[in-house]
C-alpha cells in the first residue's frame, strides 16, 4: 500500500477547490473513500478544514496534476522528497519505570541478586530500570530502606517481561558457566553444557602401571607375537 499525504482530508479539499479531478483519483490520492470525497465537494464531510496546497508543501507536481486531469484512469503518486531528514536515533537509558511501581524497584533488584547471582549490574538495570550504586546499596545493605525489603519477582511486578528476563539469564550463563552462589556452592551448569560428550582419555581405558598407554588391538597384537615366537622355538627343542 503506497503512502498517502500529509492531512489527507486537507489536500482532497484543495483539489476539490482548485482541480477537476475525478472523485476516484483524489479518493485514490489522499487514501479516502470517494463517497468522503463527494461528501467533501457537496460541504457535508470536513466543514471548516482548510485546504492544503500539495504542491507547495512538495507532496505533489503541478505536471501530476495536469496529467491526472488529462486522463481519468491515472492515478496519482505521492511525490519523493528531496530533502532527506537525519535519522533519529533514540539515546540508550534506563528501563522507563512508572511511578506507581518505582517503589517496587528495590524488592525487585533483592530477588534479582539472590535469584541470579551470575547477572551482572549492566544487566540488572537494563531489567528494572535501575541504578549501579543503588544495587551496590542493595547488595551491601546500606541501602536506607534495606531492613524493610522483600526480595520479589521484577516480572510479578510488572518491572520487566519474562521474555527480557530469560533472555538476560542465558546471556550470563554462557558467559559464566558455572556461579558460584550466594551460600558459597557451585549452581548447576545449563542444559547445554552438562550434555557435552564425554571425553575419550578415561582413566579406566588405561593399564594400572602403564602409564599414559592406553589399550587396543594392534598394542595387544603386537605384544603377543614375540610371545608366540618364543613357544615355537621351544616346542622345535623338544
């Protein structure tokens, strides 16, 4: 679907006014229904709005026009712009938090630090829209309100989705795959690390004695020939 004008019911009272176009092609033109249109040309639809020029706002030629009155059947493009306006790129902050849940945002940073310890601060304040030194409050329990917090789930709380969440937790596990706890034990590993083949130089592959040597066919081979050997030179003594 092609793009349509700027205040659309605008320009179609302009070019009822000012063109002989067809009710079709300015219905067509300014994205419209062509009963819209008619109601626009018999003063029923848009009273009051003023007509917008399309030409001198650049989204319509004078040669288009012309064009489009010389021929029913073709039908009007919105003009390219020449000017090209910078891109607007949006500078990176914290998470917007409302001011009904920023209370919230303490409890939710506790859940998150006993919960996922592997999480690290740039993390936990993409989550919950957040400060670093308000974590490190948190965490040294300096933090004012500390006696009276409850560790909960930033997702219960609306703070964050549980698709942000996971998505951050994977992204700690792979690169901390195993954490140490808050309690001082090692967490379990994710799914898949711990499924990893296991590796082929075992110790029960190996001969007590023996060193790194590890047993197969041609070592148990070529250790029994010479012992073969020796039988047969002993039975030709005999």
């Amino acid at each position: 679907m092609s793009q349509g004008p700027l205040m659309p019911k605008a320009t179609a009272v302009w070019l009822v006014e000012n063109t002989s176009l067809s009710f079709d092609q300015i219905a067509d033109f300014c994205k419209l229904h062509p009963l819209e249109v008619k109601g626009i040309a018999d003063g029923e639809v848009a009273a009051g709005i003023k007509g917008l020029d399309p030409v001198s706002t650049g989204q319509l030629t004078r040669e288009e026009i012309e064009r489009a009155q010389g021929n029913p059947n073709h039908r009007m493009k919105v003009a390219v712009s020449k000017v090209k306006l910078p891109e607007v790129k949006r500078t990176k902050g914290p998470r917007y938090t409302p001011l009904s849940r920023r209370q919230d945002r303490p409890n939710a940073i506790l859940w998150l630090l006993r919960n996922h310890p592997e999480l690290k601060d740039a993390q936990v304040m993409r989550l919950v829209g957040t400060t670093k030194s308000t974590i490190q409050q948190i965490r040294e329990r300096t933090h004012w309100n500390s006696g009276s917090l409850q560790p909960m789930d930033p997702v219960t709380l609306g703070l964050c989705s549980q698709i942000d969440l996971d998505f951050e937790v994977q992204r700690a596990a792979k690169d901390r795959p195993l954490v140490e706890s808050a309690e001082g034990g090692a967490t379990l590993m994710p799914p898949e690390l711990s499924v990893l083949p296991e590796p082929e130089d075992r110790d029960e592959d190996r001969r007590p004695g023996r060193g790194d040597e590890r047993l197969d066919a041609d070592s148990v081979f070529a250790r029994l020939k010479p012992m073969r050997k020796g039988e047969e030179e002993d039975d030709d003594e005999y």
